[in-house]
C-alpha cells in the first residue's frame, strides 16, 4: 500500500471533473506586471530601511529580475493602522493628497525611471509588501525618492545597490519555452 493509498469509502462519488483553460500567448508588456507565468524571476535580495516616520518604516528587500524587467520590492511596516479596514490604493500615490509617493531617479541626476505598483498583496494588519515594475534599470546607482506626508516622512532619497542586474538578466529561468505545448 502506497502512503496516500487509503481504504475506498463505498457510495462515495468522485470529484467532479474540472474544466481547464490553457496558457495563451504572451500578452503586451507591462498589461499586468511581469511574465510571472512564464518566467521564475532571478532574485537579488538587498536590506536597506528607505524611509522612517514616527510609526512607519519603508523597507527596500532587493529586486526580481525578469527577462525585459525589473521589480524593486519594498516592505512597508506600520506600528498603527487604519481601523476601517481601507487597503489597497488607499495609501499609494493618491496625486494632491498625503498617500505614499515612490519615484525613481539615476544617482547622476538624469531623467527620472517610471515606476508601476503592480500585484501588492495586502500582507499582515501591521505589514505589506510593495512592488514596483521598472522598464529597465540603468547601469549605475539608482536613487529611490520617497514622500509620505500621511506617515510624518518628507522627501527623502536613499541610494539603491544595482550591482550585479545585468547577470541576474541572464539567469532568469524560462518555464515555457515559446512553441512548446503539452502533447
């Protein structure tokens, strides 16, 4: 008898068959974040705090490095929290208002990096992780411009470690190949 085999229980039925949906074809870049079902992510974890207020702290976790794309992957902590049970945009990038504003910016100064929250799951009552699809990440440090007026943090910039992206590129791991199907 093999581990999961077990004794048969008389009249009872078997589960239903499911019905399946196949894998398509990849869609746009950027339509809902990165190739996640097609690709596992190279991960380069980093530990930086970024941001602190009087009951807040924005952590940087590192990056998930996929074949065209980058996510920088923060942590926000909280010593409080709202009691209505308000998540998701509620606290991000609200224009005009004291929400969480993320930007990106070369060290040297140059044109800024367009970032994209994407896929933030709600996390803890006291926790939630956050992260942030980038086209590409130019070579060189990067600086992660940070204001949350909400949490008592006023415009800060902390210098991110991008080393070693360009490797991580390469190490990417293509779960479907393009052209392969089951038989």
């Amino acid at each position: 008898m093999g581990f999961f085999d077990g004794p048969e229980v008389s009249g009872e039925r078997g589960p239903e068959r499911p019905e399946f949906v196949d894998l398509g074809p990849p869609g746009p870049r950027y339509e809902d974040g990165p190739p996640a079902d097609r690709y596992l992510p190279t991960v380069l974890p980093r530990v930086a705090q970024v941001a602190e207020g009087p009951r807040v702290r924005v952590m940087f976790t590192g990056w998930e490095v996929w074949p065209e794309e980058v996510t920088l992957c923060l942590h926000v902590f909280w010593r409080r929290r709202r009691t209505d049970e308000v998540y998701g945009d509620a606290w991000y990038a609200r224009p005009g208002t004291g929400a969480m504003r993320v930007g990106l910016r070369p060290a040297d100064g140059e044109r800024p990096v367009g970032v994209r929250e994407y896929g933030t799951d709600p996390g803890g009552a006291f926790h939630r992780p956050v992260r942030l699809l980038l086209p590409a990440v130019p070579d060189g440090p990067l600086a992660l411009v940070l204001e949350w007026p909400d949490e008592g943090i006023a415009e800060t910039a902390a210098v991110l470690d991008t080393s070693g992206l360009g490797e991580a590129a390469r190490r990417v791991v293509e779960i479907w190949p393009e052209g392969s199907a089951p038989a």
